[in-house]
C-alpha cells in the first residue's frame, strides 16, 4: 500500500514531528500505519518508547542503508500506510527511501533560508525521476508557521507554486502540543494538555486529511 517518505535535507525542519502528527493522526482516523526510523538519531523511537503505542500504529526502529529498500517492500505489502522518517541529510538511504515513494512529503519552516535549504530536496527528487523513469509525486509542507502568516512565508509560497511545487493545506502550525508528543509519546489525544490543544487536534486532523488527498492523487 501506499509509502510516504518524509525527507529534507535540513535537520530541525520538522520531519520527524511530521512524522508522527501524520501517522498518529491517520491511524486515529481509522488507517494502519506503520513508521519506519531510518534516521541515527532515533526520533521516532524515542517516540515510541515513551508510551504505549497508539491503536493500529506500529514502529520499525534501526534501519539500515542496505537494509532500507527491502524493509519498506515487507511493510508496503501488507496494506498498511508506511510513513518513513529520515535524517536530515542528503544520502544513499535517503535516495533509496525516495525511490520507493508514492508522495515525498518535504518539510520545511516558512523561512527564505530555510526554503532555499529545502529546495535542494526537490532537486534531489527530480534526480531520482530521472533514474528511475517514472515520476515520484511531492509536496513541501510548512512547518512551525504562525497564525498570522508572515510576508516571507507568502513569498515562498507564492514562488514554489510559480515552478509547480504541491503545497499541503494547512500547514503544520507552532504548536506546544506537536513537540510535547515526543515529551510523552502517544497521540494528542493521549498527552496531557498542552496549549490550545483543541487548534493543535484540528490542525493536525486537516492536515493528516489533506495529506491523505494528496495521496490518493498520487495513487490514481
Ligand atoms: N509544528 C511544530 N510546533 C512546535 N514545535 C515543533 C513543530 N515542528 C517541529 N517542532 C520542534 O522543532 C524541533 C525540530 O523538529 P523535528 O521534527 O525534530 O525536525 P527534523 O526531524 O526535521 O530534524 C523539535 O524540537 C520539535 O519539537
Ligand atoms: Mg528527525
């Protein structure tokens, strides 16, 4: 079933919060996903061993380079979401991972340097389009954006939408909730309140929806 890797070349972009908001929010929703940590630094692991799992969730820790490709063709198999997290960097596993992708997903703050960082990873899509033969659908999502929208952030937008880049609606929000999950793991249901927890849950849930549309798109 569906692979969905979460990839930026810009450590603190907000992958791996991407990650689980995603995942936790689709398996609220009714879906069975599956996380997969290919990043050393171990976030979503960290994650996980916090709490318990969430229903229907489950996460593969300690992937390998070689071992990449092999593990998310065992997990795709068994019609479950893959959510696949990476480090930030550009790297063999991060190709690997790439080629096996129905929607890259590519984080990003809504910041001019943040954005030019970022767009390096479309570029390295592109590269992987052109070995592969066939096209890998992607979109940049916005991450730890504020309520009021800042005039980079409109720039930005307006100029990735210029060259035909996908942008997720809505954006990840700040939000005290989103990075409080890897504080005591579980979903935002579960953690105790933190914030507007009420903006963050329908933040995430628009989110994890528009996500899943973008998804299906990718899939007909
Ligand atoms: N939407 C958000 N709201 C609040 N904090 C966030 C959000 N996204 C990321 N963060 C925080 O920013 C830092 C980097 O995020 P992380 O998801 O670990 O990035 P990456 O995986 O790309 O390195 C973490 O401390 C995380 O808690
Ligand atoms: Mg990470």
């Amino acid at each position: 079933m569906p692979v969905i890797v979460v990839a930026s070349s810009k450590g603190g972009a907000g992958k791996s919060t991407t990650t689980v908001v995603l995942g936790t929010e689709l398996a609220y929703a009714g879906a069975d996903v599956t996380l997969l940590d290919c990043d050393p630094n171990r976030s979503l692991s960290l994650w996980a061993a916090k709490a318990p799992l969430p229903e229907r969730i489950g996460v593969v820790s300690d992937i390998t380079e070689s071992a990449v490709v092999r593990v998310i063709k065992e997990h795709d198999a068994d019609g479950r979401i893959v959510i696949v997290d990476l480090e930030g960097i550009a790297s063999r596993m991060v190709s690997r991972a790439i080629s096996q992708a129905d929607l890259v997903l590519i984080p990003m703050r809504a910041t001019v340097l943040d954005a030019t960082i970022g767009v390096r990873s479309i570029a390295l899509i592109a590269e992987e389009e052109e070995a592969l033969g066939r096209n890998i659908a992607h979109a940049v999502v916005f991450t730890m954006t504020r309520a009021i929208r800042s005039k980079q952030q409109n720039g930005i937008e307006a100029s990735l939408r210029r060259q035909g880049v996908s942008i997720i609606e809505p954006p990840l929000m700040e939000r005290a909730a989103f990075s409080a999950l890897f504080e005591f793991g579980g979903n935002l249901r579960s953690i105790p309140e933190q914030g507007n927890m009420q903006g963050a849950i329908e933040n995430a849930a628009a989110f994890a929806a528009a996500v899943y549309g973008e998804l299906r798109g990718a899939l007909q």
